[in-house]
C-alpha cells in the first residue's frame, strides 16, 4: 500500500518536473529572475507601491504590468539591433566606460549641485 502510494507520488512528481521541462525554457527563468531581482526595490517599484496604496488596484496591476512589458520588449528589440551591428565587446567596453564616468562624476560632483 505505502509502495504504491510513493511510487504514485513519484510518477506525479515527474510527470510536474516533464510538463515543466517541457513548457518553459532555461532562458525564460533566466530571464524572469534577473528582472525580478535587478527590479526589486528599484524606484519604480516604490512609486507602484504607493499608486497602489491611493489608488484603484486593478489599474495600477494592469498599468505596471503593460508598461513594464513594452519596456522590456523595446529593451529586447533594441538589444537585437544593436546587437546585429555591433559587437557584443564594443557594447561592454562602452558600457563599462560610460559607468566609470558615472561613478567619477558622482564622486566629484555634490548632489545639492
């Protein structure tokens, strides 16, 4: 009897782990973490929290949710071109100096100026 019921709660288990396998890919879950932890505390999210604390909820879940999607897709699209003519190298060199500049800047820069 327990033989059964275990080996039925394995057979259940993997066909879960086959259907997910299946259905969504290693880059989707990539993808999905990197943008919840990359957003998480971000200032946007703080200004959905507090939309959502004054107003309709079901507008500030929707509202957020679309734009945070075209974002993304534009993110997505406009990486695709770039990518296409430009070296992968290239964007990170420039990337990494344009962040050096940022940081001097506010190294040297008062944020009161």
């Amino acid at each position: 009897q327990q033989q059964q019921q275990r080996s039925s709660q394995r057979n259940t288990r993997n066909n879960i782990t086959s259907i997910i396998r299946r259905y969504i890919s290693p880059i989707f879950v990539q993808a999905c973490i990197m943008t919840f932890l990359a957003e998480w505390g971000d200032r946007s999210q703080v200004t959905t929290i507090v939309l959502a604390a004054s107003e309709n909820l079901l507008g500030v879940i929707v509202g957020g949710t679309i734009g945070h999607g075209l974002c993304t897709g534009l993110a997505v699209i406009g990486g695709r071109f770039i990518a296409q003519r430009i070296s992968a190298k290239t964007v990170t060199l420039v990337g990494g100096v344009v962040f050096l500049c940022f940081a001097l800047s506010a190294f040297f820069i008062r944020p009161d100026k």
